[in-house]
C-alpha cells in the first residue's frame, strides 16, 4: 500500500501493515470448496478452511520476518479460534471433523 504523507507530499512512502486481507476471489474460492452453497460464509467447516490459509500465510510472512512479535499474537489466537471451530465439530459433528481434517490435511 502506498500514501501520501502530509509532511512531504511529493514522496510516496510505502509502509508494511501486519495484516494483509485475503483477496476476495481466493476467499470465494475457499467458500465455494468447502461450504454448503455459495453464501456459506458462517459454517464451521467454512470458518476453518478460512483460518487455515490465513494461518498459512501468516506462518509464511514470520518466517521471513521471525521478531514481528504483533504477527505472532495474531496468528496465536487464529490458531485458537480454529481450535474452537474444530472442537465444535469434533462433539457434534464427527463425519463432518474427519472430512475437513483430510481435506485440509491437518492434524487431529
């Protein structure tokens, strides 16, 4: 991302932000894979595949830049929310757990 800082108008300064979005194609894309029908953005199944690759991006990103400690806290709770996810499935939708545990090739 580039903006104009006030100070020196005629410089363009490019600055680094932590979070960088998914791309909204490569999110429809992971929707469309792993949801129901096309507007499943809310089923767990969908919110962990969603975390996954943005764990992954993310594990990418701090091995290129290992003290980037704001990342790292960032990337802790996604981890932690994707736990929550797949516990839900893991107590009340079993089959449903082991499909996205191989599609996605995670860990039990």
């Amino acid at each position: 991302m580039t903006f104009q800082v006030k100070f020196f108008p005629q410089q363009k300064i490019q600055l680094f932000i932590n979070y960088i979005p998914m791309k909204r194609d490569k999110k429809k894309k992971i929707i469309k894979k792993h949801g129901t029908h096309d507007k499943d953005t809310g089923s767990s199944q969908v919110q962990v595949a969603i975390l996954t690759e943005r764990i992954n991006e993310l594990s990418k990103h701090l091995e290129e830049h290992p003290k980037d400690h704001h990342s790292r806290k960032g990337l802790l709770k996604m981890v932690g929310k994707r736990r929550g996810h797949l516990s839900y499935l893991k107590f009340n939708k079993k089959e449903l757990y082991e499909e996205v545990l191989k599609k996605l090739k995670l860990r039990k």
